[in-house]
C-alpha cells in the first residue's frame, strides 16, 4: 500500500467535525459579497499523482532601463499683447520703445563683444537689477531682451534670478514646473529640462523655479558657478540677461554680480534717492561695467511727453 493509499485510509478512520455554523454566519457577515469574482475549483488529482510542495516559476525578464532624456520645452508669448503693454514689438512697425532699446542694447552688445570685452570677467553676462522694488527692473530685463532677439546675429538667454519675487514667469504668463532653483537643488535635472524655447526664434527663457529658503546658498553654490560658466563659453554669440532682485537688503544680488560681466541698475525718475544708487554701486564689484537706465522719464516729444528709457555708463 502507498503512502498516499495510508493516508487516505487513516483520515477515514476520524469522521469529519461538522462545520460551525456561528463562524460560518460570520464569516459571510464580514466578508463583502462579490458577485464578479469566480474562483474555479481545482481538479481532484488522482492517486498515483506527483506532489509537488513548490512551484517551480522562471524569473522574469528584466526590460533593460531606458535612458531619460532632456525634455525641451517650448512657450508661446502673447505678442500681440506684449505689444500692446508697451513691450518692444516685433513687427515691423516703428516704435518710440523700440528705438529707445535699441540704443540700449547696442552698448551693451559693443561691451560684450567689443574692445572693453578684454577687460571684463564674462562680458556677455548682464545683469538687471534696482535699488529697491518697483521701479521697472523686469520691464527692462525683458524689453532688453526682446530687442536683442532681433539681431541677426546674436541670440539671448533671459533668467528670472529673482527665485524670491519672480516676475517673469508672471509678466510673459509662462507656466513650467521647473526653473533655475530646481536645477541647482538637483544633479538630476539637467539644462535643457528648465531651458525654454519660445515662439521668439533667438529668444529662449529660464524661470525662477521654486522659492527656497537658501536661495543665496544655492545660487553662490560651485553648481551655479559651472552653470554661469557654461553660459559664459558655450555659445560665442549668446547674450545672457539676469533679471535679478533688487540690491538694497537682498544678498542674492550681490552674489550674481560677481559672476558677470556687466550690470544695469533701473533708476525711476522722480522716485530713487540719490543715496540709494549710491547704496546699491557700493555692492557691485568693482571691476564689473555699470550702467544706469533711466525709467518712467517723462521728456518732450514735440507731440506731448511720453515715456523714455536711457543708459549711461559709470
């Protein structure tokens, strides 16, 4: 007789227990009713069958990792209402706001490109920035920017460093989920991940990215340096504009100064106090070109006054 035969004979020999029926009732009180589950019975095996006490199942296959690449982002600016905001258009039309940076950017580009960029540490690295807040910094770092995309041959780079108040992000309605913050808080997020193209063909932005409570840590960190580095050498024929937070009683500035080649200090007539300027060049390196554009000037047209934008170098 087999072992299986005994088995089956022994358990005879001890009559089954009749099932409760209280923890039955319980059971099928607890347990949900599922209508749209079926569980099939297993067959009876028969006698002479092989046990097995374990199923013997192959590994899986493992799919190799596929690389992560860069996503490249791409935004469309409203033009037609920048244009209406007073923003240098694009058209062909001739404006008095494009006039006025026009002249702007010309010695900014010849500081850049020109003799005096021998002299200067990264001369294609602007910086835009005030005394204090209000007085037109954004409007200016991005009607610089503008006009500079519409050279033939230069293209322009604009990073909202102002990871405290970003205003670029706001002032252009661009939404992206990461920005120069998120870049230097991680090795995982690489330059073409916050680098945005736009609609604008020589015009490409970098947001602000989350507000951090070291964002002066972050952006004086060996990260941001190989960043402005990279910006600096990669493309010769690049122009860089930092719209940065104001001067007076913020630290991050004064550290983004001292990685570019130039400074703009946005003064509002009529409103910044001599001291203050004075205040705000006090922090700027000494070896770094400054100069001063002049906003919401109100000067004679010959058809009433409007608006004018000026730039002098110290």
């Amino acid at each position: 007789m087999s072992i299986i035969e005994k088995a089956i004979n022994k358990q005879a020999e001890f009559p089954a227990k009749p099932r409760d029926t209280s923890i039955e009732r319980a059971q099928q009180e607890h347990s949900p009713a599922r209508s749209d589950v079926f569980i099939e019975p297993a067959a009876e095996a028969p006698l002479n069958a092989e046990v097995f006490t374990k199923a013997e199942t192959a590994p899986p296959v493992e799919e190799p990792a596929k690389p992560v690449r860069d996503h490249k982002a791409t935004v469309t600016l409203n033009l037609q209402q920048l244009e209406q905001r007073n923003f240098v258009s694009l058209s062909s039309e001739r404006r008095l706001i494009n006039e006025e940076y026009r002249v702007i950017k010309r010695k900014l580009i010849n500081n850049a490109v020109g003799a005096l960029s021998q002299t200067l540490k990264h001369p294609n690295l602007i910086l835009v920035t005030s005394s204090r807040p209000g007085e037109g910094k954004t409007f200016s770092a991005i009607n610089l920017a503008l006009s500079i995309a519409l050279e033939q041959d230069k293209t322009v780079l604009l990073v909202d460093s102002d990871v405290l108040r970003p205003s670029v992000s706001k002032t252009l309605q661009i939404q992206h989920d990461v920005g120069l913050t998120d870049y230097l808080l991680s090795d995982k997020i690489g330059v073409s991940n916050i680098m945005l193209s736009t609609n604008v063909e020589r015009l490409k932005i970098i947001t602000a990215g989350r507000p951090h409570h070291l964002s002066t840590e972050l952006l004086a960190s060996e990260r941001m340096e190989m960043l402005v580095n990279e910006f600096a050498t990669r493309y010769h024929d690049r122009i860089v504009i930092f719209d940065a937070p104001p001067l007076l009683g913020v630290n991050e500035t004064a550290v983004m100064a001292s990685m570019c080649g130039q400074a703009v200090i946005v003064v509002e007539e009529n409103h910044t106090k001599l001291s203050e300027i004075e205040q705000a060049v006090a922090l700027l390196p000494k070896d770094i070109a400054t100069g001063f554009l002049i906003n919401k000037a109100h000067r004679n047209q010959g058809k009433g006054y409007g608006y004018g934008y000026y730039y002098g170098a110290n």
